[in-house]
C-alpha cells in the first residue's frame, strides 16, 4: 500500500472497523505526518519506535 492510500485511510477512515477518519479532527499536514509514521513501522527496530513512545526522538521527519 503506498503513501496516498494511507493518507487516505487516516483522513476517511474504514467504516464498520474500528478505524476513525482523522480528517474531521486534524490537518492534511497533520495525517501526512500519521501516514509517514505509519509507512515507517515495518522496518523500524524496537529502539525507535520505544524512542517515539517516550516522546525522545530527534529525527521529527521536517
């Protein structure tokens, strides 16, 4: 899946899913922002992502 069609999922969301559009809610800037984070999750390792979770990491994507 390419990075327009997870832009897409997060602004519109998946209806019956559990997954919520974030456009009501958030920027377009905003959700590339998601879209680019999630694009990143397969191959990033655990200390990334534990980086993310604690709010410490320096590499913002901008």
């Amino acid at each position: 899946m390419g990075a327009r069609e997870v832009f897409w999922l997060a602004k519109h969301g998946i209806r019956m899913s559990g997954m919520p559009a974030f456009g009501p809610t958030h920027s377009d800037d905003e959700i590339w922002n998601i879209t680019a984070f999630v694009m990143r999750l397969p191959g990033m390792t655990e200390d990334e992502y534990a980086s993310f979770e604690t709010g410490s990491s320096t590499d913002h994507g901008h």
